[in-house]
C-alpha cells in the first residue's frame, strides 16, 4: 500500500489546530494557578483573622505545643466564628447529642508525638468541632502519665492557680458540646409559657481561668433562645491576672450582650453579686459562678416557674464537673437530691423526701428544697429586692445561700429544684483564693444569719461554737426587714418545710457516751466531717468538752451528730451519714443494764480491754465492758 504525502495545505492545518491545543491547556494551567493561590490566600486570611481574635492562654504561651501536636492541627483545622456569627449565617450550632457523631473513647495525649514549631503554645480559646475532639460531648481528658517536664510544670501551676486542672480544661473548646441530660418529659416545650421574662445572667469572677470562663459564658450564649439572655454581666471582683483585663474585653467585643463591671477592691462574692445587679433591669436574675457549663435546655424551665409565680426561687440541678478531666457528669430527675442544712449551719443534700414525692406525677418535676446551694438560681429581681437581698453586713461568702432559703419560705416565697434544668460546676477540693487571716467571715455571716432568723433555734448553733459570739455586727435593720415582711417563724417553718431534720432538743440523750469498765473514764470520741464518714469510730479519755465526744440518741434509735450516725453491718462501728430507715443505724439502749443494743445484730456495743478499739459482742449483762452513761438520757422523751 502506497501513502501520499499531505499536501502544503493539509500540513499548515494541522499545525494551526496544534497550536490552539497547546493553547488552551496552558491557559487552563494559568487559571488553575491563580484559582489555587486566590485560594490558598483567602483561606489563610480568614484563618490568620479567626486567630488573632483569640488572645493566646497565659501558661501555654510558651514552650508546650510539641507535647500535643496533634490536638494543636485538629484546632487550626477546625476553626469556627463565634456563635453570633454562626446564627447570622443561619448554620445554628446544635449541641444535642443525636445531631453528632459520638465516640465512646476518651480523648488520650500522644505524648509520643513531637512537632518543633514557632512556640506559640495552644490555641487560647480552642474551638475544634470535630466530635472525636478533646472533651465534646463531656467527655473526659486524660494526661499522659509520660509528660515532659515542661508540660508537668504546665500541669501543676494550673493546678496550683485553680484547684482545677486548667490544662486539660485548655485544651476543650470553649464551645463543647454536652449530653443533654433531661428527660423526655422535660422536652415537650408546650408545657412552658410563651410569654418568658428575659434574664440578666450575673457572673461573679476573681482570677478565673481563661477557658473556664469563655466556657462558662458561651455555654450560656450558645445554649439559651437570644431573646432570653437581656445581658450577660461579668463582675470582676478585683482580678489581677492579665488575661483578665484587656485581652478579656477585646474577645467579648463582638458580643454586645456581655457586659463586664469592675470592682475598685476587692469584695467577696456576695457583695460582687450585688454590684452586678445594681448594674441591670432584667426583670429576673440569673445567678452563675464563673466555672460552670449550661446544657441543653436549661433555661426556660427556670423562667417558665417565675413566669407562672414571681415569688418562686429556681435552681438547676447541678451537676459535676470532674476537676481533673473536665468530665461532665449527669444524673437523670430520678437522682434528683434537695438542700437541707445541719444545726452547724452547713449546707447538705439529701434525697426527696417521700412526702415530696407524693405530690408529683413525674419525677422530672419541679421539686420543694428546704434550703439551696447557693452558686447557680434564678429569682424575680422585684422579689428579690423585697426581700432585701443579701444582708449587706455579711462578708466575702457564707451563710449567704441559707439567709435567702430562709427568707424565701417564711417570707412568702417557694424554693424549688428543676430538674429539666442541667448546669454542671466544678467542684474544687479546696480555695485558691486568699483573703485577710484572723477573721473568721464564716462564722461571723452565721452568727447574723442566727440572730435575724433561727430564733430560740440559734442555741443549737451557738453550742457548737462554745456561746462565743463575739462582734458580729448590727442586725437591727435586717430584723426590722423580717418584721416589715410579716415573715413566719422558724419553728414555722421546720415543721412544715424540713421536718426531716433532727432537733437536738428533741434527743433522748445529749452529751458524752461514757464507758463504764476499765476505771470509766474513756468515751465514744470521733469526728463527724464529711471526710470522716465511714471510718471507725474511736475512743478517747473522756474529756468533758463536747466536740468529738458530743452524741445525741434520736427517739428513732439513732446515736448521732447532726447527719452523722453510728451504723453497724457487722464489721466495725462507722459514722454513715443518717438515713432515717432504722436497720444499721438503729440502737436501743437499757437504762437499767447500761447496755446499747444494736437492732438488727442483737449484738451489743463494747470496748477492748486496752481501751483501744470499739468492738461488738453477744449481749451479756455480766459484762463490764458492756456497760455505758449516756448523759442526759431522759426517758419521757420518747
């Protein structure tokens, strides 16, 4: 087969429609170029804009990315504007858990990993999304136990500055998600009125740390209807820590509802209180401490109670927040305690009384407390101010959440616990906080709480603290107050509104619990703090100054301190705390044997012969060591 050559004409074509080939990819190559750079540039502009907004954290500056290489990339990858700006573009941020993807691991470091950057540390307010994220959804951090000692210094100085551990906190964005702990009956919004009073949520702070606090406020802003939220006021009660000054003011900028006052020295929280609400004309005010986080739902169902009766002082359940790994730890209505108090005048939970409970068809409903925690509760700001508010001569805190419990039941006023309202607290073992020594403001804020309110009652407080009054100030005002208010009295309201708690005046038998073997002179001696709970209980020479040794027998049969109780299963003698069900905790004692015979044991109360160690025996009448005084013991009082 021949081929012809092409001709001159057919060459020049094909070199012309090669030509607009080569052409056309390379303009294709231009574009794709300049596409990729445009970008390339605006995605390094918005993501540079995002981060400069956020301030960097103060003990991360420095030094410690290299510990969490992997956290540090997830956050630049996962960066979001504040939620305002997320609402304005309509891609509302939901935080329920059936709207995410959940992992059931906890997040772990890789301490392994090791990345050599520019030093700037971790994001200050992290703001990563992902649901595999440290902390989403509540979840835990866990620190690697193989830390660098950089990263462990980091560790500690949050610990020490906090009582929490501020690292791991650090490390969780300021906008996680939270299960949402209600149950379903709380869900059905039908049940709430339409019409609820806006609020002004006041938060109280002093050297907070910085993502506690962002969290603590976009938990609130994230998880409440905008129109709900009239301002969220923050109360700088005298902080000196940088990151509280400018660098907090410039974050909120973009936040016109949040609000930050200043105090000029340094006034305690229950005073800071005041001053943020001599700051708004919310019709309600909304009570939070600078450590918490709101969960899903939590506000309407405190305004819906005030919205049906002004006089009805609302509280969350609180839940835990671990101070360790930042876990968020929730129960459902069915876990549900109320605030009762002790004759120390302390505040305690305690399980819903069975009367309670029969005013209800759902547990999930709002339930009456005696008294409340005091940190987070929300209250009609005219009732408020008709009940004076907090007593202006209490100093710094203490005693201020029973004043208001009390005032509110005799006063007129319903206490109640919500239980579709969920806030979680970080609950710290200890005070990082330092105020002058030699006072004792506790003390002094319940001796004032005693003499406006307890009436004859007070004797009860004033035993456990030796009748030393000392100068507790001018209460003529606040008892004028309670007079003005037509208020009832305190034995009104221990009848009708905590039954439960035991009066001393009522016991069978008041004083030492003496043994009466071995020369007489060694008594049931233990402590009664919480701490102390489920520990032996001890012996000591009898020493005839109450204290350790001070023990009243109940009508019921139990021997106790406040809510503290002897308790037998057939190990040792412990304290337990009161239950109210008799069984371990129930004693009876023979005025004529001298014998304290355990209920269901039918053993009886003794001591070893080295006056050592409580132990318990087979009754015998026999037995010296068998025998106790219980002083005061008055029989025509059962």
């Amino acid at each position: 087969m021949k081929f012809k050559l092409a001709t001159p004409k057919m060459s020049f074509l094909w070199r012309r429609r090669s030509s607009v080939v080569k052409i056309v990819l390379l303009l294709s190559a231009v574009w794709f170029t300049i596409a990729f750079l445009i970008y390339s540039e605006d995605r390094h502009t918005r993501t540079d804009h995002i981060s400069n907004n956020i301030p960097p954290p103060q003990h991360l500056v420095e030094g410690h990315r290299e510990d969490f290489d992997e956290f540090i990339q997830e956050s630049h990858n996962n960066l979001h504007p504040p939620a305002h700006v997320i609402k304005n573009s309509n891609l509302a941020m939901k935080s329920s858990s059936s709207q995410r993807k959940t992992s059931s691991s906890n997040y772990k470091f890789n301490a392994q990993q090791q990345n050599n950057d520019d030093g700037k540390g971790v994001l200050a307010a992290p703001a990563d999304i992902s649901p595999d994220a440290p902390g989403e959804l509540g979840r835990p951090v866990v620190l690697p136990t193989n830390m660098s000692s950089e990263m462990k210094k980091a560790v500690d100085d949050g610990w020490l500055k906090n009582a929490f551990n501020q690292y791991a906190s650090d490390l969780i964005s300021v906008h996680r998600t939270l299960p949402d702990p209600r149950d379903q009956w709380c869900k059905d919004t039908s049940k709430y009125s339409e019409d609820l009073p806006a609020t002004a949520v006041i938060i109280c702070f002093h050297n907070e740390a910085w993502s506690v606090l962002l969290r603590t406020v976009h938990s609130v802003l994230d998880r409440s209807p905008d129109h709900l939220i009239q301002e969220i006021i923050l109360v700088d009660d005298y902080s000196d820590m940088p990151h509280t000054k400018k660098q907090l003011e410039d974050y909120f900028k973009p936040y016109p509802k949040v609000k930050i006052i200043r105090a000029q020295k340094r006034e305690g929280l229950i005073r800071a209180r005041l001053l943020g609400a001599s700051h708004t004309d919310a019709p309600v005010l909304t009570y939070l401490d600078s450590h918490c986080e709101c969960a899903p739902g939590w506000l309407e169902p405190l305004l819906d109670r005030i919205a049906r009766n002004s006089t009805t002082v609302v509280c969350p359940v609180i839940d835990v927040i671990d101070d360790t790994t930042m876990e968020f730890h929730w129960r459902d209505s069915g876990g549900v305690n109320v605030g009762g108090f002790d004759w120390n005048l302390q505040f305690n939970w305690h399980a819903v009384p069975e009367r309670e409970k029969k005013r209800h068809k759902n547990s999930a409903e709002p339930v009456w407390s005696p008294t409340m925690a005091g940190g987070l509760f929300s209250i009609d700001r005219k009732f408020f101010e008709r009940l004076g508010t907090y007593d202006s001569g209490f100093d710094i805190w203490g005693g201020e959440n029973l004043e208001l419990s009390f005032k509110t039941w005799m006063c007129g006023g319903t206490l109640e616990i919500v239980p579709c309202s969920h806030v979680g607290h970080i609950f710290r073992k200890r005070s990082p906080y330092k105020w002058r020594s030699g006072v004792n403001v506790l003390k002094r804020n319940s001796i004032r709480l005693a003499e406006v309110w307890l009436d004859d009652y007070a004797q009860y407080y004033y035993q456990r603290i030796g009748n030393d009054k000392g100068d507790f100030g001018d209460v003529s005002s606040r008892r004028k107050l309670r007079e003005q208010l037509s208020c009832k009295s305190f034995k009104w309201y221990l009848d009708n509104i905590y039954p439960e708690i035991f009066i001393p005046g009522e016991a069978v038998a008041s004083g030492e619990i003496r043994n009466l073997a071995y020369g007489g002179r060694t008594c049931l001696d233990s402590p009664a703090r919480k701490k102390d709970l489920k520990k032996a209980v001890g012996l000591y020479p009898c020493h005839n100054q109450g204290g350790n040794q001070y023990w009243m027998m109940s009508k019921t049969g139990e021997i106790r301190r406040d809510e503290a109780c002897l308790d037998y299963a057939g190990q040792e003698v412990i304290l337990y705390p009161c239950h109210g069900s008799k069984g371990n905790q129930y004693w009876a004692y023979n005025a004529d044997t001298k014998q304290i015979r355990h209920g269901s044991s039918e053993k009886c109360i003794a001591i070893n012969e080295g006056k050592t160690k409580v132990i318990m025996e087979e009754c015998d009448v026999h037995k010296e060591h068998q025998r106790w005084q219980m002083q005061n013991y008055d029989p025509s009082k059962y």
